[in-house]
C-alpha cells in the first residue's frame, strides 16, 4: 500500500511539472510573437530629446533613413533664423498626412500604417508630431537661438576682412613707395640691337599700370572669396556660396585642365620652333657671307643676299605656322576656322596696293636699278636714295624734302641713275650745259671760252678732258653744249651752279657777248654789255649815228 501511495505521489508530481514547464513555454511564444509583430523604432531627437519615433519604411526609405531625415529637417528650421512658427501646417493629402513648413518644406509625412503602429489615427500622430516639433524649436530659439552667433560671425568675419584689406593696401602702398624711392636704379629702358624698345619712363609707367591691376585684381578676390564665409552663417544665404564658388573654381579648373591637355602639343610646338630657329640662324649665317663677299656665286650679287634671306625666312616662318597650327588649342573649332576665313578674306581685300608694292619692290630688289647713296629720278623726282623697303622708296632732294614713293609707281616709271658709273673704275658722270652763240663769233674761240670754264669748276673731272658739241645751227645763233665729267652725282646743283659761273667769267675775260636766244640790242650809242672790269681801259661807247641816203 505504501509503495502504491508513493508511486501515485510521484505521477501527480510529474505531472504538475510538465504542465507548469509547457504553459512557462507557451507565454514565452506568446511573448516572442508579441515583439515580432511590434515593428522597431526609431527615435527622431534633434535636440537630444526624443520627440517621437518612427516604426516603418515607405517605399525604399527605411524607417532610420526617415527619423534621420526627419531630425535633420528639423534642425534646419531651428537653423532658420527668420522661422516662423505660424508657417508650419498640416496638409492631408490622398494616402498621408504631411506636416510642411511654407507649403513648399515637407517635414514629415505620417501614413496609416504609421498610426497603426501606435493604434492611434493618422490626423491624431499628425497633430501631435506638429507639437512637438514647434514645441521643441520655440523652445531652442528661446534657449539656445543661433541668431545673435551669427551675427557675431559675420561682424568679427567683416573685421577680419576689413584688416585683411587693410594689411594688403598697406603691402601694396609699400611696395609702390619703394619702386619710385627707386626708380633710377630699377628702371633702365629696355634697348634690343640698338633699337630703343621702352624708355626709362614709359617703362615706369608700363610698371605702376601693370601694379595698379595685380592691386585691384588682389583686393577683389579677397572680397570676392570672403562672400562664400559670409553667406554660410545664415541659411537663407548658404546656397549662394557654392554659386559663388562655382563661378571661380569652374573656369579656372577648365583652364588649369585645358593648360594639362594642352602640354604635349606645347612640347611639339617648342620643338618645332627651335628646329626652324636655329635652320634659320644657319641660312642667315650663310647669306651673311655671301653679303660679306667671303662666298661668291656666280650671277649673285652680294646685295641680293639680305633681300633673298627674308624671302627665305618669310616662307620658313608660314611653313612652320602651317606645322604649328593643328597644335593649337581650339584650331579644329568652327569658330577658329570662320574667323580665319574673314581675317584671310578682309587682307586679300584690303591689301591688294600693299601686296603689288610688295612685289614690286622684289622685282625692284632683282632689278638692281639702284642702290641706297645713288643719285637718281623718278619721274620728275630727282634726289638721293635714302631708304628702300618692301613697300615704298624715299628720296632726298637736293633742298632736303623727303619724298616717299610707292614701289609700284618707280617700278611703273622710268628711273634715272646718277651714281651708277660714279665708281673708281669708271670716268663718271657726264653732265652737260648749254649755250647760244652768234654767227659773228669763231666757234674755236668759244670752244675754248667753254673748255676753260670746265676746267676751272670744282668737283669735275679734268682726265677725261672736258669737250665740246655744236648741237645745232639755228637761224640767229649756234648751239655749244659744253661736257664734263664728275664723280659727284649728288652735287648736281652745286656743279652747275659753278660752271654757268665759270662761263660767264670766261666769255666776259674772251670778250665773247652771250646775245642769244633772245636779246635785242639798238648797238649804236649802246654799251657793250660785257662787264666794265673785263673792258680795255680806252673803251668808249660808240656814239649814236644816223646815216640818210638818197
């Protein structure tokens, strides 16, 4: 009985443990199903606090990435300086409820699974999240307002910057007062072959320009950049920093990576350059020669050699533009090639007298009609040659008037050279005057009247001997033009000037009367006209006779 007892014992035992293990089992099931139908929560708290939480996703944002959202969009109103809390609002829209900030700012939205998270309506969570965020941010401006850091910011920021621009000006006035304490000895002039490029003053004065913009540029940008800082204390005014950024980094980011592009085609371009620099050196160092007569080629004058270099140049140099140009930046561009175009068509246009002067002053150079120092005429232009270029001729007359012609019109006319036989080798000029005499005197007499003048002129030359030549034999007179020569075509008028002298005193010395072309004379009772110091001092003037016949 006993051992009955005991067994029957151990059975009810047994059997109020299982049933207490299986019902402690089931509410932990319960307990478990509970917490996996309670979605998780996240709490959206700005300031700290949490205000309320966020239990779903809505669509691909989840619920973090909402309460994050949602924080952040709230600081930002309390960053707001200008907040206006009367501008927050509910408006229902067809699935939601959404809580927006001056109809344009949507802060959150609350869905109906959102209110059945907390058993609540979506009007209910709405207004009540609506609270607690205007609640939350009147509190903190209150409390905590980022107004009056801000504008503190910004005085101490504009201080900054008004020392700043201070210092700067400062700087510049300094280096500006030590530049003209100084001038003497920084500014020389700047001379190239003995060409007088820049003088000491225009290269002061080139300097403080060029000052005066590196200042201007200097004070701009530093006002210019510190507008980035000022306008990212205050939120209203954050989104023009990176508009102002943008207007700087942009550009000089397209030319600092365009400069990168364009590195190797510099590279290409310097090469080529100094391949046709020094091809050129070498072409001129030849052609010096041949102007220094230390080469000689046949039917080459040595003062074709310059001309013919320049030619050379001029082609070597467009060759090599022609290499150079697919390796400049933007040359493929349709702009580059129509401006191009318009240049090319307005020198053609423009240029057609320049571009036939041009020519003609080759065809000039090749001619070798003269040279500069040469007594010449041009037309009825008559003078030394001072200058020849590639367009024009000048001319100096005798009266020292400069006068420029164009190469077209002296290659167009017929030019007279003075000088060309004026060399050692040669007897030189012939130059020639001429003058009337009557049939009444011997022309021996006057050959010798006129020889003797020649000779006694200054600059003429007496081997080969002066000579004379009866021209014609007209109805009153005779034509003796008398010759002589010289090695002075640039004294022309000096050497005329002489001899008509000369002829005067060696007719008058002869006695010989210069009565023609035109002179009239009534002889009776007249004076001779020959000069009283050339007369015999027992010379009386015939008296005035009348003879009648009949």
């Amino acid at each position: 009985m006993k051992k009955i007892l005991i067994c029957f014992l151990t059975f009810f035992i047994v059997l109020f443990s299982s049933t207490v293990f299986a019902q402690k089992e089931s509410l932990q099931k319960s307990k478990t199903v509970v917490a996996q139908l309670k979605p998780k929560r996240y709490p959206v708290s700005p300031f700290k606090d949490t205000l309320f939480y966020v239990y779903n996703k809505v669509g691909s944002f989840s619920a973090e990435s909402r309460a994050k959202a949602i924080t952040e969009k709230i600081r930002k109103l309390y960053e707001d300086s200008f907040f206006e809390k009367d501008s927050i609002a509910i408006v229902p829209s067809d699935i939601s409820q959404d809580i927006v900030y001056k109809n344009d700012f949507v802060i959150m939205s609350i869905l109906d699974i959102d209110a059945k998270a907390e058993n609540k309506t979506a009007d209910f969570i709405a207004r009540r999240n609506l609270n607690l965020i205007k609640k939350a941010i009147i509190y903190q401006n209150q409390n905590y307002s980022m107004l009056p850091k801000r504008l503190g910011y910004t005085a101490l920021l504009i201080l900054i910057i008004g020392l700043i621009l201070y210092f700067v000006g400062k700087i510049f006035n300094r280096i500006r007062l030590h530049i003209l304490k100084n001038s003497d000895k920084y500014f020389k002039g700047f001379n190239y072959n003995n060409i007088n490029i820049l003088s000491p003053q225009k290269q002061q004065s080139l300097l403080m320009r060029l000052y005066s913009f590196i200042k201007g540029i200097t004070l701009i940008l530093i006002v210019y950049l510190s507008l980035p800082l000022l306008f990212s204390i205050f939120p209203a005014t954050e989104a023009y920093t990176t508009t102002l950024l943008r207007w700087i980094l942009a550009p000089a980011k397209l030319a600092i990576m365009g400069f990168i592009d364009f590195l190797p085609s510099l590279v290409t371009i310097i090469v080529i350059i100094f391949i046709f620099k020094y091809t050129i050196k070498i072409i001129k160092f030849f052609f010096d020669e041949i102007k220094k007569e230390n080469i000689k080629i046949d039917g080459f004058y040595n003062d074709w050699a310059m001309p013919t270099f320049n030619i050379i140049r001029f082609l070597l140099l467009a060759f090599m533009l022609v290499i150079i140009f697919p390796y400049l930046p933007g040359s493929d561009s349709p702009i580059f090639k129509g401006v191009s175009v318009f240049v090319g068509i307005l020198f053609s246009l423009g240029s057609s007298n320049a571009i036939a002067n041009m020519v003609a002053g080759l065809v000039i150079t090749y001619m070798r009609p003269f040279k500069i120092g040469d007594f010449i005429k041009i037309g009825d232009v008559s003078g030394e040659v001072i200058e020849k270029t590639a367009l024009v001729t000048r001319i100096r007359t005798p009266k020292f008037e400069d006068i420029t012609i164009p190469n077209a019109t002296v290659l167009s006319s017929t030019s007279t050279n003075y000088s060309s036989n004026t060399k050692q080798v040669n007897n030189g000029l012939l130059i020639h005057t001429t003058v009337t005499i009557g049939y009444d005197v011997p022309w021996k007499e006057i050959h010798k009247a006129l020889i003797d003048a020649a000779l006694k002129t200054e600059m003429t030359e007496p081997t080969p001997s002066p000579f004379v030549l009866q021209t014609s034999l007209d109805d009153f007179y005779v034509s003796y033009q008398i010759n002589v020569y010289t090695k002075h075509p640039t004294k022309q008028p000096l050497i005329y000037s002489s001899l008509h002298q000369n002829i005067q005193d060696s007719f008058n010395a002869a006695g010989i009367e210069i009565m023609s072309p035109h002179y009239n004379a009534l002889r009776d009772g007249n004076t001779t006209t020959i000069p009283e110091n050339y007369l015999k001092n027992d010379y009386e003037a015939p008296s005035f006779n009348i003879n009648k016949k009949g």
